[in-house]
C-alpha cells in the first residue's frame, strides 16, 4: 500500500536579539514569530522559568495544545460519523514536564480534560449518548490523532460527564 505524505513548513524568525545579542545568557531575548503561508503570526517565546515572556506563546503551551487541538478535530469526526451531534467541545489540558539535573527535560504525560456537549440523547442509530459511547469515541480519537501516536509520552483522556441539550 502506497503511504501518503504531507510535509508542514514553518517560519520562524527570532526577535529578541537586542542591542548585545547572545553576549551573554542574560543579554538576549527569547521573543521570536512563527509563521505559515498567509496565517497571522503566533508569537513565541520560552516558559518564563527559562526566562520567557508569559505573555507568549511557549513550545511548551503548543505541544500540549496541539494534542488537544489534533484529539478534538478526531473526535468530532469520529463523532459526526457515528451519528453524535456534538453542540459544545472544551478542554483544559495540561502536561507535566521533568527537568533533570543538567538541564535538559522531558514532557512526561499529557493529560486532556475534555468537556463536550451533545444536542439530543440519542445517536442517528437509536444508540443512547452517554458517557460509555463518548469514551468510545475519545478511545478512537486517540488511536487516530496524529500528534498523540509522534510522542513518547504518555497522553491521558479525563473526560467530564456528557453534558445533553435538547
């Protein structure tokens, strides 16, 4: 079977050199954009414990929101397709990342908390929605999810309790 390929490209240029640069570990900002093709710019830096602006965007901050960004698309797909008709979707994700003794670190797990609400208890099969067919659907969102399968950490679901709307 022929396997598909599909490349991402992204710029990044950094804007936080200053006046000194990197003369010194201190001397130099962590502020810099990423860009793609027409998309506004998402401003970057690094986690303020490393000396970034906590008003941006950290590598950090988009791992974790790409997993939860990648299991949410799969899921409403997976939703849409088995007759679940998904009104509401949030998540309050989080990570948990290990720093060593040398510096260097390591996401350890991810956790997604999603919160979806549905219009109506019933799928377009007859199939009640409640929680057991959502954790089904969460289960093969997260079998699908690009970003989840490329880690080697492990990403947990905390879903709430299905929330029904008439």
């Amino acid at each position: 079977m022929a396997q598909l390929l599909h490349q991402y490209s992204v710029d990044l240029t950094w804007t936080g050199a200053g006046e000194a640069g990197t003369a010194t570990y201190t001397s130099y900002g962590r502020d810099h954009a990423l860009t793609a093709g027409g998309k506004p710019a998402l401003l970057g830096t690094s986690d303020p414990h490393f000396r970034g602006d906590a008003d941006r965007w950290s590598p950090e901050d988009l791992l974790v929101g790409a997993l939860a960004q990648c299991h949410m698309l799969w899921f409403l797909h997976l939703a849409a397709s088995a007759g679940v008709v998904v009104v509401g979707y949030e998540d309050a994700a989080s990570g948990t990342m290990r720093i060593e003794s040398q510096g260097q670190g390591q996401f350890t797990e991810v956790v997604l908390r999603p919160r979806v609400t549905v219009r109506g208890g019933t799928a377009s099969d007859g199939r009640a929605v409640d929680d057991a067919l959502l954790a089904d659907v969460h289960r093969r969102a997260h079998e699908h999810c690009f970003i989840a399968r490329s880690v080697n950490f492990t990403v947990r679901h905390e879903p709430a309790p299905v929330v029904v709307t008439a």
